[in-house]
C-alpha cells in the first residue's frame, strides 16, 4: 500500500526495479552475442559547469547580498532613529534643542547625518565581512568561486541612497510618536517592510 508515503511512492520503486533488472539483462544478452552495449545509446549527454568560478560567485551573491543589504538597512539605525526623535521629545531634550541659534535645517540634517552614519557602519562592516569570509574559505567549498570585491563595493554604493531613504522614513514615523517605546512599536512594520 505503500504506507506513509502512498501507492505511488511504491510504484516508482517497483518501476525502478525492473528497469534495473531489464538493463541489466539487456547488456548481459548484448554481451553475450559479443555485441557492444553503446550501441543502446547512440548519444552519451556530458553536462559541464560552463560559468566561470566569478559568475558562480556572483549567482550565490545574488541571491544573498540583497538579503543581508535590506536586514543591514532595516536594522542598522533604527535605535538611533527613534532616539533622536521620540527619545528626546519623551526626555524633553527637544524643546531645548530647538531654543539653540541652529536653524530647524539644521537640527535635522545633524540628526539624519546620526542615523544614516550609524546605518552605513554596519552596511559596510557587513559587507566587507561577507566578502573576507568568502575568501577566506577553503577552494574545497568555494569550487574556486570567490566574489570580486567590486560587487560588494557595488553593492555599499546600491545600498547608500537606500539606507537615506530608509533612514528618512524611519525618522518620519518615530518623530510622530511620543515615546520611545511607541517609536519601536510604529517602525515594526517599516521594517518588514524594507525587508
């Protein structure tokens, strides 16, 4: 009956089977007659890896850079952003920053120069690390495959208007809630959403 699996999983072992008895068969009748057993199969298929150990690399980096950019980016400056915001009004620090001689600019420009420095430290730390790693790993697991350290510079120059961006929005939404723990719970879904 074929148990957990079902009938088909027992019929595909079954055909399995007799295949395997009918070949076997077949070459011992061929070699029996003195006759060649290629002759069954005219077309022998040999498949060849034909990208370069580069392009390799660039396929797994593909698939994982993007990953690591919208997790680095989501999480880089979030603290600092909800600090500088919703931190400072629940503290009251921010009524005293706005009574300074530096314009309402400016006060936002230094803090978004805060949390977009706080988003690309790790952005760059976290790639550079990816790419050291990589290459640090034996050629026995790599297949000779290592990432050129132009993509990963591609991908921090990719990743730098995004993390402004991010960065922005992040503040947008925590400066329109009164506390820090508020600011937390609004950018939750900001952050599942970048990512």
């Amino acid at each position: 009956a074929g148990g957990i699996f079902g009938g088909r999983f027992s019929s595909e072992r079954l055909e399995l089977a007799i295949n395997t008895f009918n070949n076997r068969q077949l070459i011992e009748r061929l070699k029996k007659r003195s006759l060649d057993p290629g002759l069954l199969t005219p077309i022998n298929v040999d498949s060849r890896e034909l990208a370069s150990p580069e392009q390799l690399a660039g396929l797994f980096a593909s698939f994982t850079l993007p990953i690591l950019l919208a997790v680095t980016l989501a999480q880089g400056g979030i603290f600092v952003a909800i600090d500088v915001t919703a931190g400072e009004k629940e503290r009251g620090t921010l009524e005293a920053l706005f009574a300074t001689p530096a314009t309402d600019l400016e006060i936002l420009l230094g803090k978004l120069a805060a949390v977009f420095t706080m988003t690309v430290i790790p952005l760059v730390l976290t790639f550079i690390g990816f790419w050291a790693s990589g290459s640090l790993l034996p050629s026995s697991i790599t297949d000779g495959a290592v990432l050129p350290f132009g993509v990963v510079i591609g991908a921090i120059l990719v990743g730098l208007p995004l993390a402004l961006f991010v960065n922005v929005i992040l503040m947008i939404v925590s400066i329109r809630t009164k506390a820090f723990k508020d600011g937390q719970a609004a950018i939750g879904p900001i952050v599942l959403g970048v990512m």
